[in-house]
C-alpha cells in the first residue's frame, strides 16, 4: 500500500490536482490561492509542488495531496486512493483474488446495489403509469433518466430472485439492506423495496449505497394492516449511514462550490425538481435528521446555507434545531418563504421561476421564524414567549458578535421591548457547539508570520526552510548566538510551515535557493550591526 502511495505522489503533481478546484496563481516556486475550505476575500491558502504540501494560514488546513482530495470530495483515505490511482495510472495491489466469489464484502455490496438500480430502471421502462405518475410530479423523462429513477415491483421477492440468480448471497443481500430475513429461521428473505418508486442515493463519487423508496402501489394480496409508510429507506449497512449521507450531494457539490451557494431540501421530489428546475446546488437529507456530519461535509465547499424548510409545525421545529447548529458551525442560514401549503416540488412543478425567486429573495432565519412564530401566537404576550424560547437561542448561536447586535436591535423593533431586555436574556441562554464542525469567519485572520519583524521573519525561514545540517544554520549561530536563535525558533515554531512557504514565495521559478538565502542573510547581518552599532552609542552615552 505505501508503495501504491508513493508512486501517485511521484506521478502527480499537487498543483494539478487543486488546480482542479480551485484557481491557482503562482507566487515563486508555490502557487497560492483562496481557500476553498472557508470564505476568505484575500489567498491565504498555498500550495508547494516542491514539497507535495498544501496549507492554508486562514483556517489551518493542510497536508497532502490525498488529504486535500479527501476534505474536497468529502470522502475517506480508501476512496481518495482510488481516484488518484486512477488518475495517476496506478495499479492498486490488493490482497484478494479477482473472482466474484472473493471480492472484499464491501464491493460484494456495491455490485449487489449496482445491480438492483439496474433492475429498478428496467422495470420502470415497463410500467407507463408509474412514468405517467412522475410526469405528473413535474419529473420530465429525461430527468428521470437522469437520475436513475426506478419501481420495485408490488411482489415479495422479485428483486431477491433475480439478484441471487446473479450469484448473490442472502446474507450479502440482507447486508445491502435490498432484503430483510424474517424472525423465523426457516423463512425466505424478501424484497426491502415492494411497490414503490425508487431513487439511488450515491456517495461523493457517485456510486449506489442505498435507496429510497416512494409508496406506488400495495403488493396484491397483502396482508398489512393499514397505509404502509410514504417513504422506506435503507438501513444503516456498511455503505450507507444516513448521519453523513446527503441525497444529490456527488452531483452537487461542484455547483456549490462554483455558486458558493447550498440549497438543503428534504425530499427527493424537492430535490430534482431544484436541479430540473437550473438550482444544481441542491442537495436533499437521506431519511434523517440535520446532523453534526453533513454540517462538515458541506463546510467544506460553502458556508452559505438556504434552508427550504417544510411549513407545518413539525417542520418549523426541526428547521430551528437545524438553523440552530448550522449557525453555531458558522454558516450564513437563510430560509426561503413558500406560499402556504407549497414545498419546492410544488412550486418548481407549477413554475421552476417561482422556486428561483424564493431563493433568491430568502430571509434570514432570524427574520423568518420572527414571522413564523407570530403567526402561530395566540397574542403578543405568546409571541414574545416563542422568540424568547426558539428565537434568541439562534441569535446565541451566531459566532459574530456585530450580527448579535443587529439581530438584538432588530428582535427589541419587533418586540417592541428594549435592547437591554434581549441582551439580558441572551446572557441566560448557554453558547451553543457542533462537535467538529468549526465556525469560520467571512476574512481570514491576519497570519502569525505576516505579524513578524522583518529580521526574526527571515531568520524563520531560513531556519525552517533548510535541515540543521545546512551552512544557513551555522551561519545563524554565528551571527546570532546560539541562545536568541533557540528562543527565537521557540517562538517561530507555531508558523514554521508558512514560513517554509513564505521562503518559496521568494524564488522565481529558475532562482538558485542559496542566492536568495544569500540576499536574507545579508539582511539579517545588517540588521545586526545595527543593532550591535547601537548598543556600543549607549554604553559609551551611559
């Protein structure tokens, strides 16, 4: 496996690579550019060709190429891998052999899932009304087709028959979450899916790891009491974990990276018909919750969120929960508003330029649960009780305090209260965290070297940028003393990277290291005798 790695970092340069996303602009022997982690209007981030090393000096991000690929895709070390192996050429080792019946479970898995989409595609293609139901819904065949649309058949086993006809295990099926195995040993597995219209849900790069499954039709026969349940997802299997998995993120996230810009829906039908509809920056949660984990998956490409929330009670309480985290990860949450009884399948069926509109005209959160929440009150009094309960935790939540001030001013207008009432109900409410999802601001802060004097920022990049071993050490104890060298790189170590990357800088693409080490340490030593001239005027002064 090292091996493996080694022989893509030979082969790619890193520079390519980021160049991909994001638009580099040489500076010396680096390349710097703005972050694509945070939102920063001045380049803080830079990237050594020489080194294989990417850094940003804004928000602390760093490392190699397969890191940068990870947090860019918003997937793990395996799969950055295998992209980069692909891309490079290289042949990854494994240790199994290639035949079917060997391949590692979790392949077993993704050609069990792959199949199954397959299948669910072709029975569509034989069932008009369920085309003609989603042409109803606004879904255009294309689209469709597109996104891989399917229908399990209203029967107990067909999928699992055909899928073991292939060569299929039951346990790799039960596994995949396609089927489930009855209480009773001596009982068949049947079909997870039965009369429903089916949606793939991907990973970042694209593959099936599950599915969801829209109500069509009752399998004939059936012995279930009551409406089944509108929508049946996967299970949590070792593909899909819906905490982290977002329905139209592998299609999405260029978009949202170009626009700056996430749309977050809660259903399929909202999904598509976004994308359908010219708004590719949608991406719609899988049978879950808001969590900690797609906050950090979608940080990573923007931290601009507009909230399409769902418009009944149920709705409003998981929007707040959800705005609520989303601020205090640091994200900019705005929510767009909906003619009542509407939800973006709704409008982007009617008019795509309707649901366009709505988003582009969306509120913030703390504006739209003020209106919310006023007209689910009975009276003031029970209005004021609301934003006191759901409103200023939100504001709590935001890391800026300028943006708390406003939203206090605007709460105290509203509430017809005073400012100091909101500030003094503010300090009751605790400060609210995401676990692993660190709040950015707009600019990047000023970077630690950046701060430096100009003699201590040159002798940290010489000292940092050559080994011990280098003249450039020596030459530095000399002038310096052994004593203020070491206290001064006790005091660079903290920006020793970006001072490497700062030396960098400061060679032209054909610049001969040593000639530009020569020209710092020339400063270096004239600084010195300044300082040493100086101090003879005052001891002959005193």
């Amino acid at each position: 496996m090292d091996d493996d790695v080694q022989k893509i970092k030979d082969r790619l340069n890193i520079a390519d690579v980021v160049g991909q996303y994001v638009q580099l602009r040489r500076a010396g022997r680096t390349f710097v550019a703005r972050c694509p982690f945070h939102k920063e209007r001045t380049p803080s981030f830079h990237v050594s060709p020489e080194r294989g090393t990417f850094k940003c000096f804004g928000c602390g991000e760093g490392g190699d190429i397969f890191t940068f690929v990870e947090k860019i895709e918003g997937v793990d070390f395996s799969a950055a891998l295998k992209m980069l192996a692909e891309r490079a050429g290289v042949k990854l080792h494994r240790n199994f052999t290639p035949r079917a019946e060997n391949k590692e479970h979790d392949e077993r898995l993704r050609d069990a899932l792959e199949a199954a989409a397959a299948f669910f595609e072709a029975k569509l293609k034989e069932r008009s009304d369920v085309g003609e139901y989603l042409r109803s819904r606004g879904v255009k065949d294309e689209t469709a087709a597109l996104w891989r649309l399917g229908y399990a058949p209203a029967q107990w086993r067909t999928l699992t028959a055909h899928l073991r006809s292939l060569g299929f295990s039951e346990q790799e099926l039960t596994d995949a979450g396609l089927a489930i195995k009855p209480e009773q040993q001596d009982k068949e597995i049947y079909d997870r899916f039965r009369g429903r219209v089916m949606f793939p849900i991907n990973d970042a790069q694209g593959r099936v790891v599950g599915f969801s499954g829209r109500f069509f039709e009752k399998v004939e026969g059936s012995r279930e009491e009551g409406e089944p349940a509108k929508y049946v997802n996967s299970p949590e299997t070792a593909l899909f974990h819906k905490s982290r998995m977002l329905y139209g993120f592998d299609r999405a996230k260029s978009a949202i990276r170009k626009a700056d810009c996430i749309l977050l829906v809660e259903g399929q039908f909202d999904l598509i018909l976004a994308h359908q509809s010219g708004l590719p920056f949608t991406v719609a949660l899988s049978g879950t919750a808001l969590t900690p984990e797609h906050l950090s998956l979608l940080s990573r490409l923007s931290k601009r969120l507009v909230l399409a929330l769902d418009a009944d009670t149920a709705g409003v309480r998981a929007g707040l929960k959800s705005t609520a985290m989303a601020l205090a990860a640091g994200f900019d949450v705005k929510v767009p508003v909906f003619p009542e009884g509407k939800d973006p399948a709704d409008l982007a069926a009617e008019n795509p330029e309707l649901l366009k509109a709505a988003v582009r005209t969306s509120q913030t959160a703390i504006e739209f649960f003020l209106e919310v929440l006023r007209r689910q009150a009975k009276n003031e009094r029970a209005w004021a009780k609301l934003v006191e309960a759901h409103v200023l935790p939100l504001v709590k939540a935001l890391p800026s305090r300028i943006e708390q001030e406003q939203c206090t001013h605007l709460i105290a207008g509203r509430l017809g209260v005073s400012e100091t009432a909101i500030r003094a109900e503010l300090a009751k409410i605790p400060t609210p965290g995401v676990p692993g999802t660190p709040g950015v601001g707009d600019a990047s802060p000023s970077s630690a070297a950046s701060e430096l004097p100009p003699l201590e920022k040159k002798v940290g990049m010489l000292l940092f940028f050559f080994p011990q071993s280098s003249p450039w050490h020596q030459k530095l104890v000399e002038t310096l003393g052994q004593e203020r060298l070491a206290e001064i790189r006790g005091q660079l170590a903290g920006c020793a990277e970006e001072l490497r990357f700062r030396f960098e800088q400061e060679l032209g693409e054909h610049t001969s290291e040593e000639v530009i080490a020569g020209d710092m340490f020339a400063d270096i030593e004239r600084v010195i005798g300044r300082e040493r001239l100086k101090r003879r005027l005052l001891d002959r002064a005193s």
